[in-house]
C-alpha cells in the first residue's frame, strides 16, 4: 500500500496546541462507503484505501505511515456561553496533505475513541449521525457550498450508549482547516499572545498566503474571514440550510461547513425554523443565521485585536471598520444569489422587496422552500397557465398570482429569455436535496437492520442534484404528515 503523503504542518505548532493521541481500535470493522472521486481528486487514488488496509485505517485500528494523530485544543463560545476548554472529544486529527490542486487539506477521524478533551464522553460515534453527516456534508458539496467532505464512513461492530444502545460508526472527514474561532479563543482566555499570532501566522501560511502581501496581514486575514464567512451563510440560507449548532467552535476560519450535527434542510418555510433538538430559544434558527455570523466574528475580533494594531484603541476601531463589512457583504451576497434563484438578471432597486414578498407568501401558506424555487425555474413568462404545480404547494394560490404577476412583470422589463432564464435558474435551484425524512428512513434501516440500500440509493441521487432523474421523483417531494422529522440531534 502506497503511503498518504502526509505532510503534518499542524503538529509542527507543538504540544500547546494540541495532545498526541492514538485512536482506540474497534472489535470488527466494516467499511460502509468510499468516496473514490475525493480520493482521487486529493492524489491519493494509488494509496489503495479501499481495500481492507484502507478499513483499517478509518476505524482507527491501524496509524498509517507519516501520520501524526492529535487531538485539537480549541474552546467556544456555546450557545452564547464561553467554555474555555473544549478540544476534539471524539475526532483525530491524523495530518494535512496536499491535493492534486496543490490545496492542503486535513485527515480527520470523528468517533476514533476518547482524547483528552473528552470530558467524560466515550469519544465514539453512533452509527445514524456518521451516515448524516456523509449524506449531507456531499450533498452540500454536490450544491456547490463550501464544506468538509466525507472520505469514508465505516461500521465499528460495536454497539455505543446513548439513550439506548446503538451501532457505532466513524467517518474520516476533509477539510481545508478544522481550525476553528474557538482555536483563537482557547489561546486568547489564556493570555497567550504568541500562540494567537502563531496561530494566525499558521492560517495564512496555509489558507490565506495572499495576505502576507497586505500592509497588516492579520487585519487582512480577518477581512478574508468575514467575507468568507458571509459568502457561506448566504448560500445556506439560499438553500434552506440550518446548521443548528452555530457554536464558535463550530466555526471554521476557512470559510467551510463543519460539524455536522443536528443540521437539517427546511421542507415547508418558515423563517424561524429549528431542527435542532438541543436549540430550545431557537439562537440558531434559520432566520438568526447571519446574524450568528456576525456575533462570532466578533468574537475572533477580540481574539486579534493585540494584532490589529500596537494602540489597543486603534485595533479596536480596525476591528470594528471590518465587521462593518459583514453585513453589506452578506446582504450583496444573499440577493445576488437570491436574483439567480428568482431568475433576475440586471439589478433593481425594487428586487430585495418582490424576494422577500415570495417568501412572506411561502411561509404564510408553509409552502415547500426547495419545490417553489425548482417550479419557479421551469416556468414561462407569458403562459401563467402552466403554474399548476407551484400554485398546488400553497394553501392560498392568490397571494402567489398577484406576486407572479409582478414577477413577470419585472423579467419583461430586462427582455428575459425563457430558455437562457431557465437554464440559470436550474443550475442553482436543486431538484434534490437530503431531505430529513429521507435520511432518518436511510438511518432508520441502517442501524436497525443492518440495511444500507436506502443510505446508498440516497447518496446516489444526491450526486447529482440538479436534474430529475428517471423513476426518483419520490426524492422531490416533501414528507407526508406521518414522515415528518420534527427533530434533528447531534449524536454525542
């Protein structure tokens, strides 16, 4: 087996940023799916981890060459409450390597056995939460969202204890950084100056080497933050995406989805919707979403501000210049993205009303937020006639007519071409999306009778989410009354 070329810059910080920890082996492991395409997207097609050594590897039963696994210290804020130490509980770091694009990515294991932040957790995964986060973490890649990717998930043949006892499961994740706003945070409560700007000298060494240009690259770094940060949540909320755990440390400083946990994507709309089981004041509901943003990159601002400027006064005021931008970037970022969805080309003063109007409408009459936006993108601007089926998923259809009036009005204004229209608006309006009710059945069969074709059948028509497929219109629609997740939960 031909070694992962790992290259461990992370362990090069030393030992204050982390504990040297091997994970835990597991009685019988089984591998449950492979992601070929990221294996070769990141170099490593001739590693053979497919095969039975490649089990190994992601059950934790076997180090492999050149990895250094570790624990990440890291603390947060958690649902607005500063936890001062948190760190990797349940997950390994084994190294970064470098992709086929020269990009350098971490290996991570989650569920690999206990560390020295497990506070008392056994550091192990249920199986339903690692077939979650593969389902949905590759879906949003799938989407186009910036996100960790999901390079196998396997079976522990160990049962782990939860409200009841349950199949357990690891998943070897991707990202480009699991660097985290609560990395900063865990150094910055302690006082430790050189850490913080060694950490920030790490991040933009690896993620953000442009910065190095800039008169203050640390100002610069955390400019290239919040515009990642606000580019990210504008895609979720155009796709109907709730985290539910928005946590700081939660939040990855490289602008990706991380942590995968009680996330759901919306069926019917509402602008306060919550999933997550362990979200009782809704902090993190969809509609609080960007504003959540802003609040932690608050929080890593304060964790920056020696490195701002030498007057603390002065670094105080750089900071609060940047986070003014969060909101003007998010906003541009949401409606621009939201005019694609809506089909809307040239830019008008009056656009931020007529998509705010439609989604007063939608969740007034808790219409289906993935199928008015796919139904939306087939229609024809002089045939309102063939409206039936967006006009069937509201409870009242005449709110919708005037405002599709109104729509249309608009698209004539900027000469709009149905077809070209229509091609746009399908490139960012899916047809499929993992749908709650869906991966709890996949979940469901999986872990109660060791049933993984719904699993494997999902994920397959998650690949390619855009166009409908053949005989797999049961993927489009929403759940009926009986199938409705009410719930979602993270799985520790």
């Amino acid at each position: 087996m031909k070694p992962i070329p790992f290259q461990n810059t992370y362990a090069n910080l030393g030992t204050d940023f982390f504990t040297r920890t091997r994970p835990s082996p597991v009685a019988n492991p089984a591998l449950v799916i492979f992601n070929h395409g990221l294996s070769e997207a990141l170099g490593l097609s001739e590693t053979r981890l497919s095969s039975a050594e490649g089990t190994a590897i992601f059950a934790g039963n076997r180090v492999p060459e050149g990895a250094e696994p570790l624990a990440m210290a890291y603390a947060g804020h958690q649902f607005g409450n500063f936890v001062p130490q948190l760190g990797d509980g349940r997950a390994l770091l084994l190294g970064q390597i470098a992709g086929a694009d020269g990009i350098h990515h971490d290996l991570h294991l989650k569920g690999s056995g206990r560390t020295a932040f497990s506070r008392g957790g056994d550091g192990r995964a249920a199986l339903g939460p690692v077939l979650r986060e593969y389902l949905v973490s590759e879906a949003m890649a799938k989407l186009g969202v910036p996100t960790t990717r999901a390079l196998a998930a396997v079976t522990t043949g160990e049962r782990v204890a939860r409200q009841e006892f349950l199949p357990g499961g690891v998943i070897t994740r991707v990202a480009r950084s699991f660097v985290r706003v609560g990395t900063f945070e865990y150094f910055a409560w302690r006082g430790d100056q050189a850490a913080v700007t060694k950490l920030a000298d790490y991040v933009i060494e690896q993620h953000y080497p442009a910065c190095r240009e800039a008169s203050n690259s640390y100002l610069a770094l955390f400019e290239a933050i919040i515009q990642g940060q606000a580019a990210l949540i504008a895609q979720w909320m155009q796709l109907g995406f709730i985290h539910g755990v928005m946590n700081t440390d939660n939040m990855s400083i490289a602008g990706e989805t991380i942590d995968y946990g009680p996330c759901a994507f919306m069926d019917h709309y509402a602008h306060d919707q919550v999933y997550s089981s362990i979200d009782r004041h809704g902090r993190y509901a969809y509609n609080n979403q960007p504003s959540v943003g802003l609040w932690n990159l608050t929080r890593l601002a304060e964790t920056l501000l020696p490195l701002l400027a030498d007057d603390h006064e002065a670094a105080i005021e750089a900071a609060q210049t940047a986070l003014q931008t969060y909101p003007v970037l998010y906003e541009r970022y949401w409606l621009d993205g939201m005019r694609v969805k809506t089909g809307l080309q040239t830019r008008d003063a009056h656009d931020k009303a007529l998509i705010e109007e439609l989604l007063e409408i939608m969740a007034a009459n808790r219409a289906d937020f993935t199928l008015v936006f796919y139904y939306l993108s087939t229609l024809h601007i002089d045939s309102p006639g063939q409206d039936g089926y967006l006009r069937a998923l509201f409870n009242d259809p005449q709110p919708y007519d005037q405002w599709s009036r109104q729509w249309r009005d608009r698209l004539r204004q900027e000469g709009s071409n149905d077809a070209t229209r229509q091609q746009r608006m399908q490139a960012v309006n899916p047809v499929y999306i993992p749908r709650n009710h869906r991966i709890e059945a996949a979940i469901r069969a999986a872990e109660d009778q060791n049933d993984f074709s719904l699993f494997h059948e999902l994920h397959a028509v998650l690949q390619n989410p855009w166009q409908r497929q053949p005989g797999k219109d049961a993927y489009l629609l929403p759940p009926e009354p009986h199938e409705v997740v009410q719930q979602t939960f993270c799985g520790t």
